[in-house]
C-alpha cells in the first residue's frame, strides 16, 4: 500500500507542476504583449537615435547619401583641389557667406555633411554639377558649390549642416555634434 501512495502522491505532484508550468507560461504570453506595447516603436527609436557612418569606404570625391531622422544627408569625400577651391571662395561673391573652414571639421576639411535638401523648395540636388561643380537642383535651377554653399538661386541658404562628430578618423557619428 506505501508503494502505491508514494506513485499517487509523485504523480500528482507532477500534475501539479505541470499544471502551474502551463498556467505561469499562459499568464506570461497574456501579459508580454500588454507590457511590449508601452514601448516606443521602432520609427520613434530611429528617429532621434545617433548613427555612425564608416567613412572608410568612400572614395576620394565620392558623395553617399544616407538618411537620418527621415531626412537625406549627403557626406562628400572632397579633393584637395575642391578644398583649396572652396578655401579660396571670396565671402562677397557668395549669396549666404559662411567661410569653407565653418562648414567642416578642423582637421577633416576633406569631410563634408550636408542635409541633401535644396534650400529653396526641398528638392534633392544633383552632386557634382553646376558651374561650380558642388550641387545642382534641376527643379529651378539653384546651384551649390563643393562646400555646400548656395552659389545661384533661388534658393537663398546654404545647405544646412546635421550635427555630428567624429567618432575617429574613419568614422562619424550624426547626431551628435
């Protein structure tokens, strides 16, 4: 008679267990979902969240787009002959004067970012065209040169410039200045 209460009483704890196994997983399957939904989703994360870009890859007057926070940003690998063009931009011939210098890095003048929206209408510009050899908006006609500065209108702006910072030498992070 022992043996037969010792298999009764092992089999229902095992009922028991079992029962409790499944109750506790069904309580958790009911409840992740109630909890998972009070995070922010996955557009809200990536809206605001830093990116870092390698730059490694891009060659010497190469332009890539990206986008960060919904919005195209073009990084510009520029030439020495770009950088000493710019450099030597007179402040009066240009219609929003900011100094190349401003624009960049100290130290990484041959790393340029820019917002890639013509600053007249929102249009996405053309790298490497134009008079000046920066950026064309073939929507009405707006030029910008390699330092991203408007050289004809009618756009009035230069393109703006996102925050970032330099991470090391071959890499960025937007986002954060």
């Amino acid at each position: 008679m022992a043996v037969i209460a010792e298999k009764t009483s092992s089999r229902r704890d095992f009922l028991y267990l079992a029962t409790g196994a499944v109750g506790a997983a069904g309580v958790g399957a009911a409840v992740w979902p109630l909890l998972d939904q009070m995070n922010p989703d996955r557009s809200t994360i990536a809206s605001g969240v830093p990116i870092e870009v390698n730059l490694a890859p891009i060659a010497e007057g190469q332009i890539i787009s990206i986008f960060w926070r919904g919005k195209p940003i073009f990084i510009r690998h520029r030439t020495a002959q770009e950088i000493a063009a710019e450099e030597a931009t007179r402040l009066s011939d240009l219609m929003d004067p900011q100094a190349d210098a401003d624009r960049v890095k100290a130290g990484k003048a041959q790393w340029l970012v820019v917002y890639a929206s013509c600053t007249h209408l929102g249009c996405i510009p053309l790298g490497k065209q134009g008079d000046w050899g920066g950026w064309f908006c073939p929507c009405h006609g707006s030029q910008y040169d390699a330092s991203g500065r408007v050289r004809h209108g009618p756009a009035e702006l230069n393109l703006p410039i996102p925050p970032y910072a330099f991470v090391d030498d071959k890499t960025i992070r937007i986002g954060e200045a």
